[in-house]
C-alpha cells in the first residue's frame, strides 16, 4: 500500500458520448476502488477514454499517506486548470480517495475547477452525484462514518488476478498516520459476501485473489469470524490457486492466523509485516502496540511453521525524537530478520495525526541520510535472496508481456519477486515453471522449463 505513481488501470470501448478518465494515486485499496468508480461510471452512461484531455469528466482517485503524494495532487488539478483553460473545455473535475476524505469541502474552495468531492463510501451513488453536478451545484459527498457500500460495479483491469476489499478503514492510531481519519473506522464485509465473490471470481477464470485491508489481520470482528476462518473458506474455493493479502499488522497476527496459513498452501508464501521501528522507545511513542522481541517472536514462530516463507516489512525513519541509538535499533533489527524485501520511508507529517504534537521532529537532511542508509543496506540483501535463487526451479503466475522488453513475459513468484523470460503469449494467466539464470536487486530473470 504504497505507491503514488499515477496509473490508468482500465480501457474499456466508448458507447455513449459521455466520457471520463481516471487517475488512481496510492495504494491497492485505491486502484480496487478505481475499477468500481469506472463500473459505476459506465452503468451510468459514461464510457472511459485514454487521456484527461479526451474526458468530461476527470477522476482523481488521491492518496494522501505523506507530504509528497498529496502535493503531487494539488499539482495535477493545478495542470488540469490550465488545461482546461486552453482549451475552453467544459471538463468536471471529481477528487476522490484519501485526500478527498482529508480535505472535503475545503478541496472545493481550494480550487474552482473541482466539482465533485467524494469518499470510498460513496461510490455507488456516483450517478446521482454527477447528475447534480451537471445540473450546475459544486458537491461534496464525504461519510467516513456509513457502512462501505457492497460491492457493485467493477471494471476488472485484470482477467486473471482480482483485488477484493474485505473490509475498509482502521481503527489504530498510529501516531504518524492520517488514514484512521481518511478512511474511517473499521468496516468488515460479510464473509459469505467476501466468499460468494470470489466463487464468482474463480468461475470466471481469475486464478489470483489479493484480499485488501487496512489491517487483514483484524477482519471479521463485527461479524463474530476472523482472517483465519474467511482464509479457510477462500481456501477452499476450486479454480483459485493463489491468495495474496496485504496488509497486516503485527499485534493481531496470531497463533491461530499463522496455523491456518501453515494448513492453506493456495495463500502465497509471502508475509508482508510491516515493523515501522526497531526501537521499542519508538514504537511506542508511535503507539504501535508491540515491543521489537514480540514481533521477533512472531517471525520466528511464523518461519518454523512455513520454511522459506518471505517476509517483506515497511519502517519509518526520522520519526520525531528518533535518535541515533534508534536507528542503529532499526538498522539491527533489519539485519537480524534479514527481510526478503522492505519500503522504507522517511517521515512525514500529516495534518490531525498525534506525531505533529510530539517533540524532537529531525531536520530533512538526517532523515534522508537515514533513509539511504537503510535502503542501501537492505538493497544488498535484497540482492543475496534473489541470487540464492538462482539455478532453482520456481512456480511463476504470467501477468503479461514485460513492459521493457516485449520479447519477454512478466510474472511474480509466490514470495511477490518478479521474473522474466521468453515464451508466448498465450501463457498469460497460467502458471509456468522457470528455471532462474540471473538475478538483481529488482527482478530474476529466468527460462520457462
Ligand atoms: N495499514 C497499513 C499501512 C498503510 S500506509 C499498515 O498498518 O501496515 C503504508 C506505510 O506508509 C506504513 O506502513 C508506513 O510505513 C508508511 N507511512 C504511513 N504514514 C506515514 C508518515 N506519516 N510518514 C512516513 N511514512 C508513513
Ligand atoms: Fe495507519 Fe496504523 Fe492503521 Fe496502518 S494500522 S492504517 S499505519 S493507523
Ligand atoms: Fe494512500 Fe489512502 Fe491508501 S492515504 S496509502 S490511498 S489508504
């Protein structure tokens, strides 16, 4: 759940002369809520084109997790202005996602272009919102508190490997992060939903499910289940070979939670865990809810129970009042787990968050000097797991051909590495056995056996 790179996802063919166009910043959360503002959207009239340029109306589906990704924001309704401005174009511009959720009405006067604010939960009343919108009223419709809405419409980027959201919102308060207030509370679906989806999914040939929370491994309170027992269910679902989930967070991944992966070998060998520190002076000023040896304890319970399993983490550096002593603590703790993989990021503050209250906020330059160290530490490990698995045979789901090299397929290993290496086409969304020959700090590159 991290990526702010704008992406388009979908392509659908125009029907009706209405078009819209969206951009999705963020996380996976996101990019699943994307493919059902474009269902929506086209249940409604509208038909997708390829550029902002070409629309009526301009979806900004926003993140705002750090300083950065919410400024890229402001700049791309900023670009969007002028280019309506050039062109003379009557062009609606809808903000949704996190900063919408952040901001609301204050989006609005912010900037006149913007026409329509709109949270997560609101989705499926999309047409009657744009509705008022074409008859002239500027509209804002921000309720982090109903219900999510069920899962109506959605435009599938891929026909293979499907997001499903199982629940929305958290409800931590982790001092440094603004998604409590932007997505809400915690919400799970219904489990029989969640299942009834996915069986859906599976009949029409998706192979791959990634299920999407803010925290997975709290699913289910509201509906007396858990993660462990909608896994087994999913589990049992004919045609659905592989299950992915993000994200959890180490003081409700338990006992039961790690029996059942052990027992479900269709759920990826890939724990994404993320720590945020290695001090527990940190951590707790973070609120985080755990000490260092608790989660050690945890990974190596998990490992002795999945051999080989990757865990992949997320860490903070430069939280307010880190001191070198704390990091040096983060910096042990990534050499001893000795992670598959890691994103690191440097601190950033966010508006209503408890860290902007604390003291000891780092001057720019030590947090970034902090952050390239980890970075630079963990890009060697990074580099010695993918090596290990050189001359080894791996089980590969095809996502496509590789976007660099178009003679080359693209694919993920259980563990989420990427592979790449020749063969047709026509093998996308199957699984293939490669043989790996090289390996980066980035990717394996492999010959289908
Ligand atoms: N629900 C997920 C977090 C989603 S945000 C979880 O608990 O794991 C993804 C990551 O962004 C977080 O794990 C954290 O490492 C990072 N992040 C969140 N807020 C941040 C902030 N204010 N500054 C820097 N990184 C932040
Ligand atoms: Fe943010 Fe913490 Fe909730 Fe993750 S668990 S979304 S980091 S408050
Ligand atoms: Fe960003 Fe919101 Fe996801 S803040 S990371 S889009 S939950």
């Amino acid at each position: 759940m991290r990526g702010t790179n704008p992406k388009l996802a979908l392509s659908v063919t125009p029907v009706q002369n209405k078009t819209f166009y969206i951009r999705t910043y963020g996380c996976q959360m996101n990019e699943s809520d994307s493919e059902r503002i474009a269902g929506t959207l086209i249940d409604g009239g509208y038909s997708m084109v390829a550029s902002a340029d070409e629309a009526d109306l301009v979806v900004l589906n926003t993140c705002s997790i750090r300083e950065g990704a919410e400024n890229k924001v402001y700049s791309d309704i900023g670009r969007l202005r002028l280019l309506q401005r050039e062109a003379g174009a009557t062009r609606t511009v809808a903000v949704a996602g996190c900063v919408a959720q952040q901001e609301g009405p204050a989006l609005m006067a912010r900037d006149r272009s913007v026409g329509l604010v709109f949270g997560s939960r609101a989705i499926s009343r999309l047409p009657e919102l744009i509705g008022r919108v074409e008859a002239g009223e500027r509209v804002t419709a921000i309720d982090i508190h109903t219900r999510p809405d069920a899962p109506d419409s959605q435009v599938r980027g891929d026909p293979h490997r499907a997001w499903v959201t199982v629940m929305e919102g958290c409800d931590n308060h982790c001092a440094f992060c603004v998604v409590p207030a932007t997505r809400g509370p915690e919400v799970s679906r219904h489990p029989d939903g969640v299942v009834a989806e996915v069986r859906e999914l599976a009949e029409r040939g998706y192979v791959e499910v990634t299920l999407l929370g803010q925290n997975v491994t709290s699913y289910g309170k509201n509906h007396g289940t858990d993660f462990a027992d909608l896994l087994r269910r999913l589990h049992a679902i004919d045609g659905i070979r592989r299950i992915r989930y993000t994200t959890s967070h180490p003081k409700d991944f338990s006992d039961r939670l790690m029996d059942t992966l052990a027992d479900c070998p269709k759920v990826a060998r890939h724990l994404h865990l993320p720590l945020q520190s290695g001090s527990d002076r940190v951590l707790a000023r973070m609120g985080r809810g755990y000490t260092y040896a608790a989660y050690r304890a945890k990974i190596e319970r998990v490992r002795s129970l999945l051999p080989g399993l990757a865990i992949t983490t997320d860490l903070i550096v430069g939280f307010p009042g880190e001191t070198e002593a704390d990091f040096s603590a983060t910096l042990d703790a990534v050499r001893e787990i000795g992670y598959f993989n890691l994103y690191g990021f440097k601190y950033s503050r966010r508006p209503g968050t408890l860290a902007l209250t604390l003291d000891g906020h780092l001057d720019d330059d030590t947090r970034d000097q902090r952050l390239a160290t980890l970075l630079a530490m963990q890009k060697a490990t990074t580099l010695r797991h993918y090596q290990a698995l050189v001359g080894s045979l791996v089980n590969v789901l095809v996502e496509g051909v590789s976007k660099r090299n178009t003679a080359r397929l693209s694919g993920r290993l259980e563990n989420g590495a990427l592979a790449h290496f020749e063969g047709d086409p026509g093998w996308v969304g199957s699984f293939r056995q490669v043989r790996v020959t090289q390996a980066s700090a980035s990717a394996l590159i492999g010959v289908a056996v």
